[in-house]
C-alpha cells in the first residue's frame, strides 16, 4: 500500500500541476530517501531541471525531467505526496518547490480529475510539494538516461495488467511448474507490477479462485478469469481514486474510496456478497488475506486456518 491504483491516482491528480514546472529547490530531509545518494547528492542533481513529463510503472511513480534524468519514487507501505499542505505533517521526509509554468494556466481552472467540485488548482506562481512518509520505506532513485531507466525497471518489475501481452497465456507461462500459492505470484512484482494484498485479495475473489492454489496448476480458462479479475478489481480502485485504510491520501489529503466498496478485502466475519458464507481471514503468501472458501475452494489436502483475529493485512 498503496498499489498501482493508489499511485495511478496520485499521478492523475499531480500531472497537470507539475508538468512544464522547473524544480527550484529540493530538500530532503531523511539520507534513506535519497539512498544510494546522499541527500546533498539528489538535491543538486534535480535542481534547475524542469518536470517534462510525470509517468508511472507499477507501484512507481517516474519524473521525467529535462537532460533525460529521472526520478523513480516509491511509496511503499505509508508514503504520500501532497500538494501546499497545512500544516505540514510531522512524518515530511521531502520538500521541493517548483516555480511558475511554462504557459500559465488562467487562474481559478478546476484540477484535474479528483479534485471535486469548487476545487482549485494552485496558483500559476510557485508551487510546494511534500512527501509524507510516517514508516519512512520510500524511497526516490535517481537514473540517468532512458537506457539506465529501462534496466532499472527489467531487474525490478514484470508486465502490467494493463499491458496487452498480459494474458491467460502469459500467466500460465509465468505460473509454469510453480508450486507456490497463486497470491503469492500476484504479489511478486517482478511477475505482475502493481499489485499488492488489496488487489489480490479483490482479483482473487472475482475469478473463483482460492488463494493458496499452487499457481502452476491452475487452468487456461482459470487463467483468464484471473487476468480479467486482476484488472477489473484495478480498474474499480482506479475509478475509486484509490483506497485509504491507514496512510494513504489524495495530493489535497482526501481519502480514497475503494475501501467502502470491497467485495472481499477486510470483511472477515461478514457475508459474501454472492453466496451469504461468512468471509474469513487466513495466511497466504505470508499477509493476511480474505476469501469467502464457498466461491472460492479450498484445494484439495491442504489445510487451511483461519486467523483467530480479523483485524486488517
């Protein structure tokens, strides 16, 4: 957390502010963020360099800037990028500030999506960001060059949902002759980018499928459920704009909603939506995990215990 609809909503809403904005200044405050730079080191290196372009892979978000440098960030479990907030949290680990745009927007445009109604962008002048990190995994890697980004996302990341060669025969070949639990493949970035406990669980659900199958023996046609529930659920938390269980926030510090729309994911004690079997909570892949053992069976001669306590992944 967050996952790529997290990230994916946080890109949407803080594109349309920061692209054509050169980075005036950089601070950051924990030498972990900027790791293997010093804080120094990154500070110097961004400075002065415009924002050409804000992406995102996985769970990352990438800044493209001007020389063909890029910052690849990462939330991880509680980070958040907000947008002039105040008060500024306790938990800031970065600031930057970005002067005014290349062609000024007219004053008083509404934000882009998820901004709501009589919301506002920024003003056209300066511009401060805060990175937000209360448990302070996150972390901003500077790489030089498309070549240098590219390699860094190959030696870290797998294909997308969202990427046409995701497929029920992709998934197969990637699941080939593996004994471990299906969710455990979800969870493994370099196998499937962007999805993490929430999306699993909810993916997992939609196709019908137990959480600790062993992923090398599940079927073409369960496969391609699998692919269709991996992003459907995506897309229903990207429509959402995210979910917000502890930490995560929108760039005004608004909650997601996606969490009060879960079919699986949390509800432990409650009925299926489908079938009225009461949810329970076992271990899987090593997290916490949620399926209703009524839509979604068990496999054959394994055991499954459920935790004693509900409680969130």
């Amino acid at each position: 957390m967050p996952e790529l609809p997290e990230v994916e909503t946080i890109r949407r809403q803080l594109a349309p502010l920061v692209e054509g904005r050169k980075l005036e200044q950089v601070e950051v405050l924990d030498p972990r963020w900027s790791r293997p730079l010093a804080p120094r080191e990154l500070e110097d290196a961004l400075r002065g360099r415009r924002v050409e372009r804000l992406g995102r892979r996985g769970k990352y978000l990438v800044w493209e800037l001007s020389g063909e440098i890029y910052l690849a960030q990462h939330l991880r479990m509680t980070g958040s990028v907000l947008v002039e907030p105040d008060p500024e949290p306790v938990h800031t680990r970065v600031r930057m500030w970005l002067g005014p745009r290349r062609a000024p927007q007219a004053r008083g445009t509404r934000t882009a999506r998820g901004g709501g109604p009589g919301r506002r962008t920024p003003s056209a002048g300066r511009l401060h960001l805060v990175v937000s990190d209360p448990r302070r995994f996150g972390t901003g890697e500077l790489l030089a060059g498309e070549e240098e980004l590219e390699r860094f996302f190959d030696e870290r990341l797998g294909l997308e949902p969202f990427d046409p060669d995701f497929t029920a025969e992709h998934l197969r070949a990637i699941a080939r002759r593996r004994r471990a639990p299906i969710k455990a493949l979800l969870l493994d970035q370099r196998r499937v980018a962007g999805v993490g406990n929430i999306y699993a669980d909810e993916a997992l659900f939609r196709a019908g499928i137990h959480p600790l199958r062993a992923a090398g023996t599940l079927s073409r046609e369960q496969m391609e459920r699998l692919r269709e529930g991996v992003i459907s659920s995506l897309e229903a938390g990207i429509d959402a704009r995210g979910a917000s269980i502890d930490d995560f926030r929108h760039v005004d510090g608004v909650r997601g909603s996606f969490q009060d729309r879960f079919l699986v994911h949390l509800r432990a004690g409650e009925p299926c939506g489908r079938c009225g079997t009461t949810i329970v909570k076992i271990l899987a892949a090593g997290r916490g995990t949620y399926v209703c053992e009524s839509c979604q069976r068990p496999p054959r001669g394994r055991r499954v215990r459920a935790v004693a306590r509900p409680g969130r992944s």
